[in-house]
C-alpha cells in the first residue's frame, strides 16, 4: 500500500531523534510494518524519500492513513 510523504514523515519524526521511539512500538501503534518503516528510514538517510510519490489528496488517503493524520495533529497539541 502506497502511503503519502506526511504519512511517511509523521513515522519518521517518531523513529528518529528526538523521539526515538521503537520500530516494534511504532508499528505496533500505526500498523505499518517494522520492515516498511526501517526502508523510510535508509531511504531519508539517503535522501531518496523525497523521490516517492507525492502527496495524495485526502479524499485518496486510506481509512488508516486519515487516521494516521489525525494522531499526528492529535500529538502535537
């Protein structure tokens, strides 16, 4: 399943510093794979992330990938 770049960028401020958080916690919370999160990862070292598809619309946006969006808004009051 293709997630959006927000999508991708909301996992990876949780995976990276300052967070920190775990795969496993992250996955376990948003239900992406452990293994689709580590390749976020090395593809933001690499800087290749940005060469992924774009933003979708939201009417586009899966039922999990709304939800997602709503977390992340929802945290960062």
């Amino acid at each position: 399943m293709p997630y959006s770049r927000s999508v991708k960028v909301g996992i990876l401020k949780k995976a990276l510093p300052p967070e920190r958080r775990s795969i496993a916690n992250i996955s376990k919370e948003t239900g992406i794979s452990g293994q689709t999160i580590r390749n976020w990862i090395k593809a933001a070292k690499f800087g290749s992330l940005d060469d992924e598809v774009g933003e979708k619309s939201p009417r586009h946006l899966s039922n999990s990938e709304k939800y997602q969006l709503l977390m992340e808004v929802s945290h960062s009051y």
